[in-house]
C-alpha cells in the first residue's frame, strides 16, 4: 500500500463523488452480476425445462423416423437438416433472450446507471508491466485470490449435498427406459443447477459490502487534496485577498467620485467624515453618499474642499451616522432634525456668501437618540 492511500483519511468531497461518477465508477460487484446471471437462467431451465425435454423428444422422435425415408438427394437433405436446427433452437429462444436481457441489466443494481466514454478509450498505460505487476503483488489481488478459494470451497461443499441428495435417482437412471431417463436426468441437473447458485449467495454476501468498502476507500482524500481542492473551488486565500482589494479599491473610487455632488460633509473631526446629499422634491430624506474612516475620512474631506463643500465639525452626530447608515440610504428618521439644522446652516451660509442675508450661526447642540449614540 502506497503512502498516498495510507494518508486517506478525509470522507469524500462532493465535487470528488461527482467527479468519480462522471467518470463512471461506481460500485460494481462481478460476484453478484455473475450470481444473478446464473439465478435468471436456473429460473428459465425450471419454467421452460419440461417444454425442452419435450421438444427435443419429438425432434428426436421425428429424426430417427426420417432416416428410413430420406433419399441420397443433398437438397432433401439440407432442407431436412435445415428444418431440424431451427426446431432445435427455437425453444431456447425465450431463454437466451431472459438471459441476455438480465446480462444487461443486473450490472446495473448495483451502483445505478453509469456511462462514460472514458471507460473505453484505450488506455496505453495499462500495457506498462510495471503497473501490472503491481496489481499482480497488491492487496486488492490477495482479496480475489481468497474470494476465488471461497468459491471453490462453496461449489464443492454444495456439489457433495446435491450428489448425496440425489445418489438414489442418480443411480437408478440406467433401469429406466430412455424417455424418463431423459427427463429424470434434466430435473436432476436443473434443480442442481439452482441449488449451487444458491450456495453462491454466501460469496455475494461477501462481495457486496466489500466492494463498497473498497470504493470508499479509494474515493477517500489526503488532507492535501482537500486543500488542494478547496483552492480550486473557492480560491486560495492570497488571491481571494487581493481580489477583496481591488473590489474595495475600486469601490472607493466610485464613493468618491460622487464627493463633489454632496451638500455637506459632516466630519468628526479627525476619525469620521460623512458626505450627505438631498435634493428637495426629489428625495424624501437625506443620502449618505460616501463616508469613511481614518484615511478615507481624510480623502472624503481632501476632495470635498478641492470642490468646495462645506465641511462641519459635529463629532457626536459623524459618529451617529457612520454606525447607523449605510452608502446610498437615507438617514434613519432619529436624525432628520439634527441633519436638518446641519443642512439649513449650509443653506443660510451660501446666501450669505452671496451677499443675501447676514452670516448665520453655526449650530451646535444636535439633538440625537439614545439608541443611536457612538
């Protein structure tokens, strides 16, 4: 065993079970395909014995009563010899056709449905000797040998309860004339015949759990490809990291492009800063459209006073806002007074600038709610 396999210890993911089945393996256990083969034809030797033994006795009757008539001309006797071999196979028509139906059907019970063109594209590496004198020396190789011994054990053991069982017939066939003969002879076989497929159930109910056992197995991860496969999946961390970056960088970019349309920044006046937008008629409160901490508050204010917006120091009411609002909302309704002085003051001090009223006060007592207090 390879140190790989000793280092499976992690269940299958289920990318690699679906990987594994679109690949086509799935459990298969050759034990009960052959088992099951061989119950569908005990079945149909028992339910269509009688009809056989019944058809080959007229077929034989009819044969040996041609003899006396049949003529040295090739042709008669081809059609004659024709006409017999269709008779002889006809009635095991029905037979070959159950079994062929459940030759392609019972590898399907276990394991379910599976196709993949893989399974039978040429595969070159197989012909390497190396590889197969691995599978010569391997576990897997140990595990048919002992399965093999199972049923050679098994066959024998139910062959000697079938000749003890039917010693007595078996022996009295000779005094008997040919027509029960024949038909003592093919009960005996068939009913043989169903008794030893039984007796193989014993190596079925060997296989079965095994192989799922082995396929489990073989399915399992190393704690390395779990890793590896959750790098695939969902990106290794260096570059999730910096694709959460970019985005935030290129987030950033967008927030501050809309600095320049704010009516106010609020500001903390070192840690916060708040760019508020409202436009009366068409917004039914104020927008919080960029807002930052540290640096970006800092960059908030730079290119707010690069585009002239008015920049107000009201530390209590940046932090409310910060915590309570996020970009591109509008302010919670505990804030509307305290954010409708601020916006009044702006408003007064640009008529002011211009000349049309006297300078205005700037407020200072913002009144704003408990449970929004930073």
């Amino acid at each position: 065993m390879s140190q790989d396999t000793e280092d499976k210890t992690e269940d299958p993911s289920e990318k690699r079970r679906q990987e594994t089945k679109d690949k086509g393996q799935v459990v298969r256990s050759k034990e009960f395909n052959t088992v099951a083969i061989l119950f569908i034809a005990a079945f149909g030797c028992v339910g269509y014995g009688s009809e056989w033994v019944q058809a080959f006795k007229n077929l034989f009757k009819k044969n040996f009563s041609a003899a006396s008539y049949l003529n040295n001309e090739k042709e008669v006797f081809y059609h004659f010899g024709f006409t017999s071999m269709i008779e002889s196979i006809s009635p095991l028509l029905p037979f070959f056709l159950m079994v062929l139906v459940g030759a392609l059907c019972v590898p399907f019970l276990i394991g379910g449905l599976s196709f993949s063109w893989g399974n039978i594209a040429p595969k070159f590496e197989k012909l390497n000797p190396m590889e197969g004198l691995k599978k010569v020396i391997s576990i897997k190789s140990v595990i048919e040998l002992g399965k093999s011994i199972l049923k050679l054990l098994v066959l024998v053991f139910a062959s000697l309860i079938v000749v003890k069982v039917y010693y007595l017939e078996i022996m009295s066939l000779d005094v008997l004339h040919v027509e029960p003969a024949v038909s003592a002879s093919f009960d005996i076989i068939e009913y043989s015949f169903f008794f030893l497929c039984s007796a193989l159930l014993i190596v079925v109910g060997f296989d079965i759990p095994l192989q799922f056992w082995q396929f489990w197995t073989q399915m399992k991860m190393t704690k390395q490809e779990v890793r590896d496969e959750y790098k695939e999946t969902e990106g290794s961390p260096e570059v999730k990291g910096k694709i959460r970056r970019m985005q935030r960088e290129m987030a950033q970019k967008r927030m501050m492009a809309k600095v320049p349309e704010a009516d106010v920044i609020i500001t903390n006046p070192t840690h916060y800063a708040i760019a508020l937008k409202y436009e009366q008629g068409r917004m039914s409160a104020p927008v919080v459209i960029a807002k930052g901490l540290d640096q970006i508050a800092q960059k908030i204010k730079q290119v707010g006073g690069e585009h002239g917006i008015t920049l107000i120091e009201a530390p209590r009411l940046a932090r409310a806002l910060y915590y309570s609002t996020n970009l591109d909302r509008e302010v919670p309704a505990g804030l509307y007074v305290a954010v409708a002085q601020i916006l009044a003051y702006v408003y007064e001090l640009k008529l002011y600038q211009k000349g049309f009223v006297a300078k205005p006060l700037e407020p200072k007592n913002y009144p704003i709610p408990e449970e929004l207090e930073r």
